[in-house]
C-alpha cells in the first residue's frame, strides 16, 4: 500500500495579520485578563489542597464510647495486609465487657504500608480506618513505626487541627497548645 | 466519660462529593485585599521617593561642589548616586520580572523573602556571588573574563548621556544629566553597539558549539536592527531640529488641538513602533531573543557562564532594557512633561522632582510593556526576524524619514 501523502498548506493571513500587530494586541489583551484573573497557587503551609473523600492517608485506631480500644485483636487486619505492615499481640481484656481479647501490642510499619486499605475492609469492628493525613515525614527510620498509644492518638494530634472542619473540643485544644 | 475526641464518620464527611479539585485560591477579604494592596504601594512609594530623591539632589552637587572647582568631584559623587539608582532598578527588575511573569500565569511569583517579597533581589545577590565561578579548561580566558564586562560597562555608560529631569527654569542648565553633551544621542547609539561585542566574544570564547551559534545569531541580528533603529530615530531627530535629548524632549511640550499632548509619539506613530520593535531586538528580549534561545541553543552566549559572571550577563540585559525605555520615553514619550502641566512654572523644588517622577513612572510602564510581552509571545523563526528587520521594518523607517523630511520642509 503507497504511503498517503497529505499536503498542507499554511491559511492565508489577511493584512491584519500580515502586520503582525493585531494579533499581538490580542495575545497582549489575554495575557492582561490573566494578569489581573485570581490566581490558582495554593500557598502550601498556610493553605492545603483538601483531599477527596475516601482518601488512604495515615491510620487510626479508634475508641469505643468508653475510650477503650476498639479493636478486639482478631488479626483479620494482619491477615489481609499485602504488605505484612501491622503486627499485633493479642491479651485477655482487662475491659469487664462482651470482649475477650484486646491488643497489648499493636504496631504498624509506615513504611512498609502501601495504603490500600485492605485493613479497614477487613476490620469487623471498624476498629483500624485510614484518615486523610498525608504529610508523613520524619527524621528517623524507627519513627515511622508506630505503636498502638499513637495511632490512637492520631485523630487528636493531626486530623481535628488541620484537616476537620469540625472545632476540636476545648479539652484536645489544651492538650494540644500546652 | 468525654469521648468528643472520637470523630464520627458523618462528621468527617464533607457536605458535597467532589472528586479531586485543586482548590482554589480562597479570596482574600475585601479589607485584607485593600490592606495589602496599600502596604505594597508605600513600599513601591518608598522605592520610587529614594530614586527621585536620588536624581533630585544633583543641582545642590552641582551647586555645593561644582563652583568649589571640584567639578571632578561633583560629577564623580552624581555618577555614584546614578549608579546607585541604575542598580536597584536593574535588581529590582528581575524580581518585576519574576512576579509579573507569575501573575500573567495566574500564579503568585516569588513572595517570600522579605515584605511581599520585597527582598528577593537581596537573596539573588547574595546567591550569586556563592556560587562557584567554574572556568573550563578550553576556554580563551582574557576574553571570556572580559566579555561579561564589556556588556555590562556600555550599558552602563550610556546613564550618563540621558538627561533624567527638566533643565533649569531660569538658566536653561541641565543639571539632572551627568554629561550634559549636545550629541547625546550619538554617543548612546555608539556605546550600545558596543554590547554586541560582549556577547559575540563571550559566545566564541566559551569553546561551545551552543554559545558560539548564540554569538553568531546575536551579531547578524543586532547588527540588522542597528539600521532600522538609528533610521526610526532620524525622523525624531528631524522634527525636533537637534541632536541634544533635553531639547528634544521640550520641543515635545505643548498640545494638540488643546488635548492631546504633542508628544512624538503621534506624528512619528511608524518610527515608535519602528523603534519599540527594534529596541526589544536590540536587548535581546523574547520576541526575538533567539542568541539565548534555550530550547534550542541551551543557554547561547551565557551556556558556560557562571555566578556573577553569569550575574552581568543577565544585569547587563535589564540595563539595556531600562536604557531602551528610557530612551523610547525621551524620544517619543514627552519624558519629563506632564500634560496639561507646566513644570517651569512651578517653584523649582516641586517641579523638579514631578518630572523626574514622570519621566521614571513612564519608563516602568515601558519596563511592564517589555515584561509583558515577552510573556505572550512566542519566539519568532531565524529567518522571520530576518525578514523583519529588513523587509519591513528598514523601508517602514526609510518612508518616515522621507515623508518627515517633505513635511518639515514644506511647513
């Protein structure tokens, strides 16, 4: 098959634009629209992108009306994880109510974590959820592995503050400043 | 037990489902936004009184040393404070630059350092003399060292040939000019043709094939926009009988039809834009800044250049921007002259510095037009600056001339 040979020619220009000037002032009369527009810059520390819903930031772990842990240490998360990120030691629980098991140690690489969430799917008590949080940064490896007393604490320290609309209580304010 | 801690799920939800969406800018309040916009206008006020201030003092130099003998010492004390002036502005400028390029692409440009950003230029500065100042093992090195130099000195020079503000009511003097020569014209046309040299010996001295085709470009394309620039300005010369810039610029006073002020720039229409065409050629700016061209030339003439170096290669461009403004402002723009406003009637303490205002506020919207353009436009083919330069822009000047020519003579 011979290879199609397509000709193109270039428009014919009018005087106008033959001139050059006329289409200058019209990019110049765009460029000025754009120079007073509002400009789209997120300025980063003061201002955030706010993140979709659903997004897989840093976990948390939560607590029932009590305070207590939620979580019942079934080791379904564990079981689930792709990534073998979360380690769990189970114990008789202590709290005098329908549960058997608490966790005495529960601890999650968060770098080993791909954030896919398989957890939180997995999780019958809707003990572990993922959060919007995703400025992990630390100075040290060993940092990122977090035990259960900071993913419990995850909401209080990062999510109220910065990314819920909602005012946190007096009390984690306090906590929070002092 | 408190337990508000705890974040139900209907509160985390956000009232409407979006997918991702960059938010935007969330708007400043009315009274933040008029806030700012007066606190940027006293620091801009304040820039502009130091400049004025400045250029204002040089009668009383004049004045205090100059009948002292010490005319050497006068002239040396007034070039400091136009050096002084020259510096900021050209600093100043790229920051200008840098915001204004921002805000046409709807982002915000550098406004960190300092008071909105005010201090940017100081951080550049210091960046730059850090900066290690790499010489490569092949390059011809006295004329690598000097090319930068011999950029940045022309540019330099020609302040001293261009009259800032209105001559002296009484006595006629023109004090606010370093040089007060009747050909200024000439000299500024001969030393700013000089710059071609720095970047033609830089771009050959590098020993790089990118800054030897950026030297090449910049000498055939100065060299073609030298004619249709110095041709443009012969209809000026012509009409206004005289090679000295001041007289220039007071023949430009008066008013048409009791309106419109008889600037040049309304009988010489086709030599300003002939002019303003060039002058952008002649600096290098992006319509026709094909010697850096970095897409296709890496960096041109400055690809092996370093800290300040590399700093008065790219000073040196906006000093020839600010020369070309002023110039387009002394020769087209009135200068000094505020319409409807007669500065020599005015006590020489008022109207003096109301000139020099003038005259620099007409130079930073000529310094914003160059901005600006070089923003919107895209980079013109080699052989369409040429054709340009020669097809359209020499005989466009050549028939002012002529036809400037006919109508002083016929009046």
């Amino acid at each position: 098959m011979a290879i199609g040979v397509k000709k193109l020619t270039n428009p014919k220009m009018n005087f106008l634009e033959k001139l050059y000037l006329w289409p200058i002032f019209k990019g110049l009369w765009v460029t000025l629209r754009y120079f007073f527009a509002r400009k789209i810059t997120v300025q980063y520390p003061e201002e955030r992108v706010p993140v979709r819903w659903g997004y897989r930031g840093l976990h948390r772990l939560n607590k029932d009306y009590r305070g207590n842990v939620k979580c019942v240490a079934c080791f379904m998360c564990a079981t689930a994880c792709p990534s073998e990120c979360i380690e769990i030691e189970a114990g008789a629980a202590p709290f005098g109510d329908y549960r058997e098991k608490y966790p005495v140690k529960f601890q999650i690489d968060e770098l080993e974590c791909i954030f896919c969430g398989m957890c939180e799917e997995a999780c019958p008590e809707a003990a572990i959820q993922l959060t919007p949080v995703y400025e992990l940064s630390e100075h040290k490896r060993a940092s990122f592995i977090l035990q259960k007393e900071d993913l419990l604490s995850v909401h209080e320290y990062w999510i109220l503050p910065r990314y819920s609309k909602v005012r946190p209580p007096r009390r984690t304010m306090e906590r929070l400043e002092g | 037990m408190e337990t508000a801690d705890v974040v139900s799920e209907a509160e985390m939800k956000p009232t409407e489902r979006k997918l991702w969406v960059w938010q935007q800018r969330p708007a400043k309040s009315a009274r933040r936004r008029i806030v700012d916009l007066i606190k940027r206008l006293i620091i801009l006020g304040i820039g502009f009184g130091i400049f004025v201030g400045c250029i204002a003092v040089f009668p009383f130099v004049d004045s205090l040393l100059g009948e002292l003998l010490w005319g050497l010492v006068a002239a040396s004390v007034k070039a400091a404070l136009l050096l002084l002036v020259v510096f900021t502005a050209v600093a100043y400028l790229t920051l200008a630059e840098r915001r204004f390029a921002g805000m046409i692409q709807r982002r915000l440009g550098p406004n960190r350092v300092g008071w909105f950003g005010f201090l940017q230029p100081v951080a550049d500065g210091i960046k730059f003399f850090f900066k290690e100042d790499l010489v490569q093992d092949n390059v011809h090195k006295p004329l690598f060292v000097l090319a930068p130099a011999i950029i940045f000195i022309p540019a330099l020079a020609v302040f001293s040939v261009i009259p800032f503000g209105p001559p002296d009511a009484g006595t006629g003097m023109q004090h606010y000019q370093l040089a007060s020569v009747n050909i200024g014209i000439l000299l500024i046309f001969a030393l700013s043709s000089l710059g071609v040299y720095g970047i033609a010996l830089g771009g050959w001295a590098s020993f790089s094939k990118w800054s030897l085709f950026g030297g090449l470009r910049a000498g055939a394309q100065m060299i073609s926009y030298e004619i249709a620039l110095g041709m443009s300005v012969i209809g000026v010369l012509i009409y206004s009988g005289s090679f000295d810039l001041t007289r220039i610029v007071e023949a430009q006073g008066g008013s048409y039809l009791g309106f419109l002020p008889a600037w040049n720039v309304l009988p010489q229409m086709a030599g300003f834009v002939v002019f303003l065409v060039a002058a952008f050629a002649e600096t290098n700016r992006l319509p026709f800044d094909l010697p850096e061209a970095e897409q296709e030339l890496v960096g041109g003439y400055h690809t092996e250049y370093s800290s300040m170096k590399f700093a008065l290669f790219y000073l040196g461009e906006y000093a020839n921007m600010v020369v070309a403004s002023a110039l387009v402002t002394l020769l087209f723009l009135g200068g000094w002259l505020v319409p409807g406003l007669d500065l020599g009637a005015l006590p020489p303490l008022l109207g003096a510095p109301i000139g020099i205002f003038a005259f620099m506020l007409k130079m930073f919207i000529l310094l914003f037009l160059f901005i600006w353009v070089r923003w919107t436009l895209p980079r013109f083919r080699y052989d369409q600056l040429m054709a340009l330069g020669w097809k359209i822009l020499l005989p466009t000047a050549l028939g002012n001339v002529i036809l400037t020519a006919i109508f002083v003579a016929l009046l």
